[in-house]
C-alpha cells in the first residue's frame, strides 16, 4: 500500500502528507479500525503497549520501552507521566 516502513524490526505507517493528501492511508486506517473494534489486536505493526494505551488499558513503563516508533513512544511517554500525577 506504501503507507507502511520498516523501523527496528517492525512496520509502522509513514508520516507522508502527500500520501494523506492522496487518501492513501483510508484503507489502511479502516482495516485498523474494523480489528480494533471486534476485539482484534489491529494490525501486527501496533506494539501492545500502543494498543494498551488507544484502548485504555494500563501502560506499564517497560511498554513505553518496546514502542517502536519514537513519537508514539514519546507521547504515551507524556501520557504515562500526566496520568501517574
């Protein structure tokens, strides 16, 4: 689909406001969306501890470790500490 890129051993969708622009990422996002929604993990690109945080569930430090993609890891980083206030 060209929306995805391989970043530490795992696939993380792509920051392209091109490819926004282009609704590229639609399908992708829906196909997140539908797992999400019937209970499923999304897809196997989201860490659990991401997974654990979009779905409300608590996020353990450790977690915040194994996200692979640095901004999301940053902001459930800034997430993790306003809720432990």
């Amino acid at each position: 689909m060209g929306v995805f890129i391989e970043h530490n051993s795992a696939v993380i969708f792509t920051y392209d406001l091109q490819k926004l622009k282009e609704n590229q990422y639609k399908v992708p996002g829906q196909l997140v969306r539908w797992t999400l929604a019937n209970g499923g993990a999304g897809l196997p690109c989201l860490a659990p501890g991401l997974f654990d945080a979009m779905t409300g569930r608590t996020v353990e430090l450790d977690d915040i470790d194994n996200v692979p993609d640095d901004i999301s890891g940053t902001n459930m980083l800034q997430v993790w500490i306003q809720s432990a206030e």
